[in-house]
C-alpha cells in the first residue's frame, strides 16, 4: 500500500476527550472516529489491525473444531421473553419497535438465537457435541461508554456457544475453548492472564476471564507468586489465618470519644487495625444482615452476594444500619444484636479483638466468640497483595491491573431448560442439552494491545496484529536513486508477502518518522540518499529502538525473516 | 472439512413459506434459517459462500484503488437531519432512541456517515480523489420482506462512496467502480447485464444496474440486439416512429356504445390498437395533466414524472379525471381540454387516429394534431420487446427478467452540498467535493446466482462462489479401503488447497448423493469398492451431469486443475 493513497488522517495534539493511552493513540494515529458516544468509524489502519484478530480467532476456533455461522443484529423479542431476560436484561439491551409494531432488540449476545437454532436442528445425541461461533457486530446500550473502543456501545465480538450431552461432556468443551484462547492471545502477542471470575448475569457455574495486563486496566487481577492460580479481585478466594494462641481476657466496654473509623479506634487503642473486627450492614433481598471483616480487611459484596444465594445485595442505609444494630451509625458490633451475622472466615481464628458497641462513643476490647452469635463463617472479604495463596504453600498474592478480553463461561442447562433444548440420548430418553458460551472482544483486544504497548511516540504493534508489518519511508521523493529503490524494496517485500506500507508522501524525513512512530508499525525501512550510495539502508525496529545499517539485500531478507518468525505459531 | 462435523441441516421438503427457487434452495441446503421476517442467520454453508463474495468483491474494490474501513450500524439522527433524510426516507429507516433518549437509526445506507468522515479529513485537492468503502450488516424496514435473502431487512451490503475534485472526475471514479464491478459479476460466475438505470431517491445524475439474468427475476430488462444498450424498463428509453404519410381526414364522432377499452374500440371500429390514442389523467405535484399514448403502449410514470419534474405523480382518481375532461371515465380524449396534454414521442408522426370524445360511448375517428394542443410530445412510454432500439439502426430490443444485485450512481453534490464536504483547490478556493455512490448487496448475489443455476436436484454453484469446490463422498464408511482411499483423496485435496467437504457420514450412497446435489458442491469424487478394487473413482460434474470414472491420481489432479482454472482470473 502506498501512503500517498491511503487514508491514514494521522493527529498531532492528544484529543482532549479522550482519557486513556489507547484511546488517545488510536484517535491520533488515525485508526477510529468517533460517529456517537461509544460508537465508531474503524478508519482503514483501524480496520487492518481488528480484522488480523478477526483471522487469528478464526484460525484457532476451527483448530478447535467450532464452526462458524453468523447470526443477525436485530433479534425478536419472542426469543428474549423465552428465556427471561426481555425483563430481566436491563436498559443495556435496546429495544425497538418496527414499523409493524413488532418488538426486536440489537443483539447484545445471542445465547438466545443461537439456542432457538440447535432446538429446531439438533435432535440426536449423535449430533453432539457441536460449538458454533461467529464474529459480530454487537450493540450493549452502556449507561456510561468511555475508553474508545475499550467500553464501547457497538463492538466486533467473537462469541461461540458450545452445546453437549451432559455436564462432564461440557467440561472438555470449556476447556478446548479454554485452550483456544490462550493459543489466540499468545498468538496476538499479548501478555495476559486466565484468571477465575465470577459468572454474574450470563449465569452459569463457573468461569474464567481472560485479562490483558496493563497499569490502566480497569480490572484488578491477583495471581499466585508460585502456582498457576489467578482470579480477579471479585473472585479470588483467601485462605484462613492460623488460630491465635492466647488466653481469652475479658470483655470490657471502653468509650472512643467521637472515634469512628477503625483507624481512629486502632490508633486511640494502641492497637493495630487488624486486632480489630468491623460490622458492615448490608441488605440481602430486604433481609438486613451484618458482616464482620477484620479491621484492615474489605468486605467482597460479590462473594457475600453469591454466599447467601441473594439476587439482590446493598449497603444498607443510615435508618435500617440503626435499627439492626441499635445504636448510632459508626459503632455497630456483633454483640447483642438480632440480625443474622456473617463472619469472615479470618475472623474464625482472633482472640481479644475490639468491637463495636452499638451505642456512642463505644466499642468492647476483648471481644471473643463466646460474646456473639455468628451465623457462619465464609470467605466473604476481598483478597489484597501479599496474602498467602489459597492453593499452595508458600505462595502469596500479587496484585496486577488487567483488561478484560475474552470471558468464557459454563453455562450448564440455563438457557436449554427455558428455550427447551433437548435431545434423545441413546436409549430414547429426551435430555437436556448442556452448554457453555465464549466471549472475545475484537476491538477491546487491539485497545488493550495498545495499553500495552506503547511509548511517548506512539503504538508499538506486535508484529501479528499490526496493520501492517512494515513501513519503507523513502526520505526524500525527490531524488531518484531514493525512489526506485524504495519502489524496489516494496515491491519486493509484497512479492514475499509481506504486508508492507511505502511512504511515498512528499513530506520532510522527520514528519515521516513521527507518523511511522505513532501508527506502530514494528519494522521500518528508511531509504536515503546517503546510505544508498553506499548501497545500504536501515532497518529501525520500533518496539527496541535498535537501528542496523544493512546492504538493501540483507534489509530485504531480515524482515522477511522476522516477519515469518512472528507469525510461525 | 468433514460433513460429520460440521453443521448442514439439509431438508427435503420444499418449505411452504418460501415462493422462489433460491429462497427453498437456501432453506433445504440448510444455508439460511428465519429468525423473524427478513431476518436470516446465515448457517455455516450460506455463510461461505457470502464470505467468498465479500472476498472477490473487496480484491476488486482494492484493484481500483478504493480503502476498506468500516461505519457503524447505529448512526446517529443529527447527520441524517443534515442530509435532509431524517424527514424525506419513509419508515425503512428503522428510527429509535436510545437509553438517554437521544434519536439514531439503523443505517440502511452510509452516504450521510461517509461524506461526515470526509469533511473532517480531506481539506487539499490533493487528498482526492478517494474511494472508501465497507462490507457492513444493513437494516431497511421493507413492508414486504420476502424472497429469503433477495428481499431482507437485514442484509450484508458492499458500499463505495467516491470524492472527487469536479464532475469529470467523478466520471472516472464512476467508470471505475462500473469497469470492477463487471469484473466482480464475472469472477462470481454469473450471466449479468449492466443497464441504465433511474437514480431513485438516493438522487443524483445517472446510474446502472447490474442484473443477474434469471426468469424469475423481480425487473424487466431491455437490451438491444444489436449493439450495448441495456436499461431497466424504467429507463429504457424508445425511439420515435417515422411519420405516418397520408391525406389528413375530417374528424367525425363515432358513437362506442359500452366500448371503453382500447381492445374493445378497435375491434368495434375494425382498426388496430396502434391506430388509436389513449388518454390518461395524472396528477403531478397536485396538478391534473393527460397524458397521451399510443393505444397498443403504456404509459410509463417514472418516465413522465422526471420529464414533468415532478416530485409526486400518481394516477388520479375518478373525480378529478371526469372534472379534466368533461366526461365520463373510460372516453378522455385530447380535444378540447384545458388541462396541460404531454403526448409520447410515438404519437408525433401518427395521422387519421382514433381518440376518446370526453362524452359517455363517444370517441372520434380521423383525430388528428390539428384537433388539440400538446403543450409537450416527449418519451413517456415503456419500451417493449421488438421496439427499435434507441441508439443504434436496425437493433431491435429484446426482454429480459433480472435480479439487482450491484448500483452504481453519480451523486453529484447531493449530499456534499448539503453537509458541506469541501475541499481547497490549488488557488486555495473552497470547492464542493463530488460524489459517487456503489452498492453490491451481497447476500442476493448468492441468491440471484442459485436463481441463476440450479435445477431439480438442487443448487448448482458457479466454482468461485460455492461453499466447497469438492466433495469427496465415502460409499461406504464401514468398508476400510474406502475409508482409507477418502481420506487420502480428502487430505491430498486439502492440502492442495482445494477446499473440500469429506462425506464420512455413516448413510447410504442415495442419501449422500440427494444432499450433494442439493447443496450444489460443483465437483464429487465418489469412492466406492468396485472401483477401487481397479484404483479408480468417479468424478462427477455437478452442472453438466458428466462422470468420468479415472485412476485416484488423475482424479486429484483433474480436481485441482479444474479449480485452479476457475480461480484464476
């Protein structure tokens, strides 16, 4: 491709509205437009980079033997309302009306669609398992989009639905595609984790999330220091404390004077935070109920959510917080109170603790056990860097910021039981289908390569997702001997099927380097009078910075080389 | 691929709800499935050959040097207010809010988004001329979806939007876009002609339609026998008729008692239908005129509507035909009216005519131009087979029916005009950019190709199109020798690059036989042990019917030629 026909509207100023990296870079280096919030033009570089994801997801998908169809954007209510969530989806699903008053929404994901084709054309055991997948345009009508393509409303989507005759058979599905995902983004080149996440409105029994590691992540992910376990923050388990040795004193009421945080009580007690247990109030499904954290400990509302089976979960407010404890709000403790108390599985183990008193100014020193009432003990708090690991021995916790690209999930027989999607199995018997449903951010996963790679001067593309492999800049349009060999060198590189852009723009060397610096492209070959002369060029490479000086024969072969490695996976 | 793992829901029963050949065939090859009305999933066999489509039309888009990128679906009201479109598009444009109430549309076209992109970005003439396109899921709301994929709400379109300096250079962009569109139809495999078409309401100076020759095509197609023209029936253009040579005669009323049709008069009056006028009342833009043809020829409205300029024109009713001629309905005629009388270009040479006396079983013989006023003759009627042919001597026009599949237009500055796209030429003066506007709806091309080729048996696919070049069918997936030839025969092709479909299903030779007629794979290897046992297999040709029983080797590589010269072009 030549520059100089090419539209590649490159920016010099960071746009003011857009806050992050990716964002800003892919603004700037021409790759997205804005049309309306959270919905973009993908300019051709834009399109180039999405389209090699698009390929390498395709690629692997039928490895592991998913076949692809394409379902529409514009789906019925009908199929909505079997399943429930016509209701259930919030206002992110957008619904319309046709011009015959017919109820329709634009697919925000297609378990429904999908479903309504395996009942209608699958009737036998012997027709399973399959797992069918397309890459889409999607539309989630997001209360705040922001990020580019990062939290968009419209998205590029790989989604794949596996269907089999039982739970066990599921199993090995979820992890071909488990598998799957992992080969696909090593092969985009991008450095990320498989963490275990919560299922949350997809429902299901269990799921993993697929995270692209970058400081701007919106997602915190906690990894094992020396296993292979990783869940995000919402998910991680903790492990219990060691029992505390120590001989149970007294309980005894000591008054804070206007003390309400556990900082404050600690540092008036001459206590560390964590010889303390706070009381949270939170309403479960209209239920008030209090849970207990060690003092330096966060409450997981998630975990204490899906702890108590609630399909609702809040923070109570000020007047239900006073009439479950009995006293003001700041002070509330387990002691003597009424309402169902859950404990942190960290707290099982304390000894001498302090606690609220439920009244003014007041909290007990020397609480223990024997002084209240717990429910349960359950791993309802929020696993934090340098916690022991869950899993093994030794090993603690480290906190990394993600984003996430790929979700995959075991659905289970939640949408085949309410679509009714069955099958005979071998003896006649009609049986539930089980299922299982993966996600893959297209446009998210260029976005979050970007995080990820970048300097002060622009993107710096792993060679398989880059629009392009490589970019000749010819210094100088000018002069002859500078032009016949970059036309020869490019077309030569795209005779070896290297993907590769000739900036043939009549613009000063520099303008040309900030431009081939901020687009990303990973190899550039600069072709100048004086090297020329001397029969060399050079060869920059864009993620190191390195430049070689090389007669063009050996420029021309090196790239095809690196480019050939990149992609052999 | 092997048929036991993929996803083919053949069916053998024609569906009740499906009215043309291409619609059932796509229904039983199991290519499509309805998901609601003019709303399709594309299963996996549909979906190739749509993407084999988008494949050859976005290589030939990029040989003329026009840019992939990609709008979105969801494009927002402020642009189509802009354009105007807001209020003029009817209720196709699918029209709904948002979660914050703002107003946006499913994009059944991207004129409005396209020309924003280019105002934002292109400021020098030197940036043009440009051609940006995409390959994009489009959503019109038909009142009458029908035809399977011929006639959806949801389609895949190929759109290309031109921007050009002035009018003659728009001309070569447009020239372009019509010389690869050619190339585009022809590579597909199908019999097509590019004719003059009317612009419509997309607007603009001229347009042609590529139409898929097939009987059961929806338009009417005139071309000459003689030389290249070709229109649609709604532009077909018609010469005049030499002027009839004799003495003029008194004109005299006849009585035609209950004769009110041009058949029932001429046979009354023992003349021919051609030695009448008839007299139609219109009413354009609110303003009744008659129009006059040639009794055996129709009037066509389009044609009169462009010629009156009119923005509206239909047919007017009883009451305001009765008060435009004094007469009853059945008897207009051109004498003595007031109204404004537009006559067809047939009727300036005709002497001695019969024409309708504006009373009830009256009309008047020896009618001739001296008898009423014609404010303008003009070309206002439909042409038909064995009319001359307007642009060369001695062509006759012949009658085709034809399926649209490609429109091509020269927009003028239509739009640009209207969402001030402007460029600076080289005196630095501020210029409105020139568009074009070219559409391949994807999706009917395959539909129109199976219209186009198939017969009893099911789909016959053109090679460059067909989901699968080969299909190998196994007779006998129980017998080792034929498994193991199949899989060899099966991989050697593959690994060729032939893209092969292996029939390992466990069913009898006449049910492998049905589905690969039915789904219309252009080549079968068929294994079966009598051969074998000599080292041959049958080759079968899917169009001509032709068998050719050849050793194992010449069979792969007859295949593999066959293919090769296919593809080549």
């Amino acid at each position: 491709m030549r520059y100089s026909q090419y539209f590649i509207p490159t920016v010099k100023e960071t746009p003011a509205d857009a806050e992050v990296i990716s964002h800003q870079l892919m603004l700037r280096a021409g790759m997205i437009r804005k049309v309306a919030a959270g919905v973009y033009n993908y300019l051709p570089l834009g399109l180039r980079s999405i389209r090699k994801v698009e390929q390498i997801v395709r690629e692997e998908m039928n490895r592991a033997g998913a076949i692809e169809l394409l379902m529409p954007m514009v789906t019925p209510a009908e199929l909505w309302q079997e399943s429930g969530r016509w209701e259930f989806y919030g206002k992110e699903l957008l619904r319309f009306k046709d011009r015959k008053d017919g109820e329709f929404c634009l697919g925000p994901t297609h378990e429904e669609v999908i479903t309504d084709i395996v009942r209608r054309e699958i009737r036998s055991y012997r027709q399973l398992p399959i797992n069918l997948y397309q890459i889409q345009t999607k539309f989630r009508d997001e209360i705040r989009p922001r990020f580019g393509l990062m939290r968009g409303r419209e998205f590029i989507m790989k989604d794949a639905y596996s269907f089999d005759v039982d739970s066990s058979a599921a199993d090995l599905s979820y992890d071909k595609m488990y598998q799957a995902y992992r080969r696909i983004f090593e092969r985009c080149g991008l450095n990320f984790r498989a963490v275990e996440a919560d299922t949350g409105s997809i429902g299901g029994s269990s799921s993993h999330e697929f995270m692209v590691l970058a400081d701007s992540g919106e997602d915190a992910i906690l990894s094992c220091s020396g296993c292979d376990y990783a869940a995000n923050v919402e998910k991680a388990e903790s492990r219990p404390f060691p029992e505390a040795k120590g001989e149970l004193l007294p309980k005894e009421a000591v008054e804070t004077p206007d003390r309400k945080t556990i900082e404050e009580v600690a540092a008036f007690l001459g206590i560390k935070p964590e010889q303390t247990v706070k009381a949270l109030i939170v309403v479960a499904d209209g239920e008030p109920v209090m849970a207990l954290v060690r003092g330096d400990h966060d409450l997981n509302e998630l975990k204490l959510k899906n702890f108590l089976g609630a399909a609702e979960l809040e923070m109570a407010d000020d007047e239900v917080y006073v009439k479950a404890c009995g006293g003001p709000v700041g002070f509330a403790g387990p002691c003597g109170v009424t309402v169902r108390v859950i404990a942190d599985q960290a707290i099982q183990g304390m000894c001498n603790f302090v606690v609220g008193g439920n009244a003014k100014d007041q909290h007990f020193r020397n609480a223990n056990h024997r002084d209240f009432t717990v429910k349960a003990f359950a791993d309802i708090r929020t696993v934090v860097a340098g916690d022991a690991c869950p899993r093994c021995s030794g090993g603690k916790m480290e906190v990394w910021r993600g984003i996430e690209v790929g979700h995959v999930f075991k659905l289970g027989t939640k949408y085949s039981e309410k679509l009714k999607a069955t099958y005979l199995d071998a003896d006649g018997k009609e049986q539930v289908i089980f299922m299982g449903c993966y996600g893959i951010g297209v446009g998210r996963s260029v976005a979050a390569c970007i995080e990820q790679n970048h300097d002060a001067n622009g993107i710096i593309f792993p060679l398989p997702i880059a629009p392009f492999h490589c970019i000749v800049s010819a210094l100088s349009v000018k002069e002859e001997p500078v032009v016949k060999a970059s036309e020869d060198i490019y077309n030569r590189l795209a005779a070896a099927g290297v993907e590769v852009l000739l900036d043939d723009r009549d613009e000063r060397p520099g303008f040309k380097f900030k431009d081939a610096d901020l687009i990303g492209i990973p190899l550039r070959i600069v072709v100048g009078a004086k090297n020329l002369a001397e029969g060399k060029v050079e060869l920059k490479h864009r993620k190191s910075g390195e430049v070689e000086l090389l007669p063009i024969d050996e420029a021309v072969a090196k790239v095809q080389q690196l480019v050939a490695e990149a992609l052999a996976q």
